[in-house]
C-alpha cells in the first residue's frame, strides 16, 4: 500500500515535470511499476496498425505480433512495409504478418481498403490510428484538404468509422489512437481546423490536429457505449523515430540522448491494445500505462457542442454519410437517434 502510494506520487511528479516524464528516464522509472502478467496472449485475434513502416507503428505492431496476434501493416509504400514486415517477423517469430497498402490523406484510398478489410477479415480486435504527419508547408491532399489535417484526423475518422462493423464483429474490441503531448498546448479551432487564415505554423497545426484525435476518441466512446468496442488515446513520449527527426530536426538534436527507444514509447500503445484494464473503460488518455488529464490549463478546454461540432465537419469533409456501407445505414428518421443508440451514425 505504501509503496503504491509512492509510486502513485513519483507517477505523477513525472507527469509534470514534462522532460523528465516524456523521456527515457520517465519510462524507465515507470516501468519498473508495470505489472509483466498485465499482456494477455493475443493469439487467435487481429491487430490493425497504420503507420507500421517505421517508429511508433513498427514498435507497436512488433509487440502485437510477440504476443501471437495476426497483425495487419497498414503502410502506403509497398518497400517500406515489406520491410516492416520481414523485420517484425524474424524479431517476433510470428510469421502472421501481413502489408495493406493505403495512402490515408487519400479518402477514396481509405474506403478501397476499407472495403479490402472487411471482405477479407471475418473479425478485427484491434485498431490503432498511427500514422501521423507534420509538415512544414501548407500543402493539400489529393481531396484538397490541408495535409496534418487529413492524414492525422480525417482519413483515420473515416477509416475508423468504416471498421467499426468489423470492430464489432470482434467485440470485445479496441480503437488506440496516438495522439502527443504537443496537444496540451492547443485547444481546437473550430472556425479554421486547417489552418488557412493567416500564416500557416506546422507544429501548431500539428498539436491541433492531435488535440482533435483526442476529442474524437471522446466521443467514439460515447457513440460506441454499449457495443463492446471501446476507444482510448495515448500519447507516447518523446521518441527517437525518423519522423520526429525529419518532422524537427532541432528538438531532436538537443533531445537525442534522452529520447525513448520507438519500443519504450509504443508500450502503452500494446498495453492499450492487450491488457485486461483499458479493456474496462473507455474514452480515455493514457501515457506509460495510466490515465492522464486531458487538459493541463483552462483554456484549452473545449465543449460538449464543439466536440460534436467537429464530429460534423469530419462528417463532412471525409464524406462519412455517403461512405457508410450498406447494412450499416441508420434507419429513417435516425437524425433524432440519440448517439449512443446507433454507433455508425
Ligand atoms: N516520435 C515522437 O516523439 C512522437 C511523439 C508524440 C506523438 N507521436 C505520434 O506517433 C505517431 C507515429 O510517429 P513516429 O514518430 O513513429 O513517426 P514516423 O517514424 O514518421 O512514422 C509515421 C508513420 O506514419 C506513416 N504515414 C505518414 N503519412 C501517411 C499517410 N498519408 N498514409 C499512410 N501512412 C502514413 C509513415 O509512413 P512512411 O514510412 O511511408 O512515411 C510512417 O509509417 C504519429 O501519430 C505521431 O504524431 C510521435
């Protein structure tokens, strides 16, 4: 009891004292707190991760696959994820590992390979909503959408909600969205989600976007309450991978001897995916394995109409409504359906 107790407070010191937390050091000390049984054997289930071509996604696909998942790399350059995979396999010894390609700023990209997944697939237990990007340019997508914002929030929302039957199929099930701590630092824009007033920041644009990852979550919990799929965010870390490298090159440099290795910061991410806790709730942020505030100062606070407010606009920028799968259309009249009562609503 009293050792918990310090572990509770050390926990949290660490939490906020945000450099030594979101280092290796942090994870190091936490993790000597982790309980070994808590990774419960995933043989016989399936693990979706976007993003698995390096970093984070490979990290986390690895962990997947050690614990005896068949695992799915979502990744958009066939090279890059074959070699994802051959390293995943010779490391994990599970040979269930197979490449998805999907570019996922790409939304007609995204509904093919959704359709792909649940022809194929009879079940999935697992998503993680991986893939990120932080670009310095304002750049668009193929469907003109601003390029952070696509392939961080809009392609993963309409990927989501279009395996949600499947998700549902597997139930229990779980949806793990990586989002950072950047987020703190933002609260969203609802008038300009993709940052075309004035001069475009990419890292600002980058911590809304994963800002708007953790709202959603939110409310894919609250929408899917009651179906057996449940839904958290997570946020690594700081992590030694090529896309913080390239994405800051100056952080990372001053930051490099204290970066976590992509297999410490992706622990949560498979804890997430495969412990009995997380499992028990839903909605949630979570970092090295317990659940975190999602709002450091008052200000970045946001309301329940604004979280629905940005539920609609990705609604209608990903072309939610008119992807829906047949089967899977709410009834007539279903606009007054409360939300929790139609989950692919
Ligand atoms: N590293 C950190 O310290 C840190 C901290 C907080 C949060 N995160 C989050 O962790 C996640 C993983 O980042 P990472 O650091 O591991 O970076 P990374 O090494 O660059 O990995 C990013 C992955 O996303 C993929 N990707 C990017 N755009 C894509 C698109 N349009 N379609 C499909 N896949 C796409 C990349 O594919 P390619 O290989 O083809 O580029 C790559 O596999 C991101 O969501 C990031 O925001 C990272």
């Amino acid at each position: 009891m009293y050792i918990a107790s310090i572990g509770s407070l050390l926990d949290t010191i660490l939490d906020r004292t945000v450099v030594v937390g979101y280092t290796r050091a942090g994870y190091r000390l936490r993790s000597g707190m982790f309980n070994p049984d808590d990774l419960e054997p995933m043989d016989g289930k399936v693990a979706l991760v976007t993003g698995a071509s390096s970093g984070l996604g490979l990290a986390a696909a690895e962990g997947f696959a050690r614990l005896g998942a068949a695992v799915r790399l979502l990744a958009r350059d066939e090279r890059r994820g074959e070699g994802a995979r051959a390293e995943i396999v010779a490391r994990s010894g599970n040979g269930d590992v197979r490449v998805d390609l999907c570019d996922l700023s790409d939304l007609e990209a995204v509904r093919q390979f959704a359709e792909r997944l649940r022809q194929e697939l009879p079940r999935l237990d697992v998503l993680v909503n991986n893939a990120g990007a932080l670009v310095s340019e304002r750049t668009l997508s193929p469907d003109g959408i601003e390029l952070t914002f696509a392939t961080n929030v809009v392609g993963p929302f309409l990927l989501t909600n279009l395996l949600v039957p499947l998700l549902q199929k597997g139930a229990p099930a779980r949806i793990v969205n990586v989002s950072s701590g950047g987020m703190y630092t933002q609260r969203v824009h609802l008038d300009d989600l993709q940052m075309s007033d004035g001069e475009f920041d990419g890292p600002t644009a980058y911590a809304r976007s994963k800002r708007a990852e953790v709202m959603l979550t939110e409310t894919w919990a609250q929408r899917l309450g009651g179906t057996g799929v449940v839904a958290h965010a997570m946020h690594p870390g700081w992590v030694d991978t090529p896309g913080l490298k390239s994405s800051l090159p100056r952080f990372y440099r001053v930051t490099k001897p204290l970066l976590r290795t992509p297999l410490q910061g992706a622990d949560t991410i498979v804890w997430l995916g495969a412990a009995p806790e997380p499992g028990r709730s839903s909605g949630g942020f979570w970092h090295d394995r317990r659940q975190r505030p999602t709002h450091r100062v008052p200000w970045t606070k946001e309301t329940p109409e604004e979280r629905e407010r940005l539920w609609a606009e990705c609604e209608r920028l990903s072309g939610w409504y008119e992807s829906r799968p047949e089967g899977h259309r709410p009834s007539v009249g279903s606009a007054q359906t409360p939300p929790d009562a139609d989950p692919n609503r």
